[in-house]
C-alpha cells in the first residue's frame, strides 16, 4: 500500500495527518512505511524518555512528518507520566520553540547533565 500521496494547498494547515505507530521494541515511533521515525532511550529507571534522534527521509521532507512524530512521542510520554529530555537538536531546536505547550513536560534542565 504505498501509494504516492501528494499534500497539497495550504501546507500544514490542511494536510493529513499521517498514521504513526510506536514501535516499543525498537524503541521509536515511525510512519507506516517505517522510512521516517524518532528513536529514544528510556532513562531513570523508565520515567524519562530521552528524544535522541528523528528521521526524515529527503523524499518525504517539508510534510511535516518531523513535526507529527514529535507529537507522537509527547503525547505517548504525557499519557504514560513520563519527562522528556530533548537530546535531538530538531526537538530542542524546531519543535519546542513552535510548540511550547509541551515544555511542561520537560526533564528538569539541572538534572540533565548528570544523566
């Protein structure tokens, strides 16, 4: 099923929102196609979840994909009362600063560099 999606008019405004899935053994939450993907490590005995890289493949970049994955992942980390440590320059970077609502969720910035 990989059929070639075009998004057009508004960019994200109206865009699909594409199905991303948690894939808990190889700790990451990726697109259906599996080509795009954010990877973390859990830390403090499972409390934190620490965002250490997102991928976008080139053919698939400006869609935003980046962007939904990072949703994933917080949203995944609120439902389950886990901190997040913003180790990948994306999150910390691009994400945060356009989305600053999920910064409460972030792991204590004092604490970080003892990880």
């Amino acid at each position: 099923m990989m059929a070639s999606t075009t998004i057009s008019g508004t960019g994200s405004g109206g865009a699909e929102v594409p199905k991303i899935a948690w894939n808990e053994t190889q700790h990451r939450f990726e697109t259906e196609d599996k080509k795009a993907y954010i990877e973390y490590v859990m830390r403090d005995n499972g409390k934190v979840m620490d965002i250490v890289h997102t991928f976008v493949p080139s053919s698939k970049r400006g869609l935003g994909l980046a962007s939904h994955l990072c949703v994933a992942a917080f949203n995944h980390a609120k439902s389950h009362s886990l901190s997040v440590i913003p180790t990948c320059s994306y999150v910390s970077d691009t994400f945060l600063p356009k989305n600053p609502t999920w910064n409460s969720l972030l792991y204590s910035e004092d604490l970080k560099s003892n990880i």
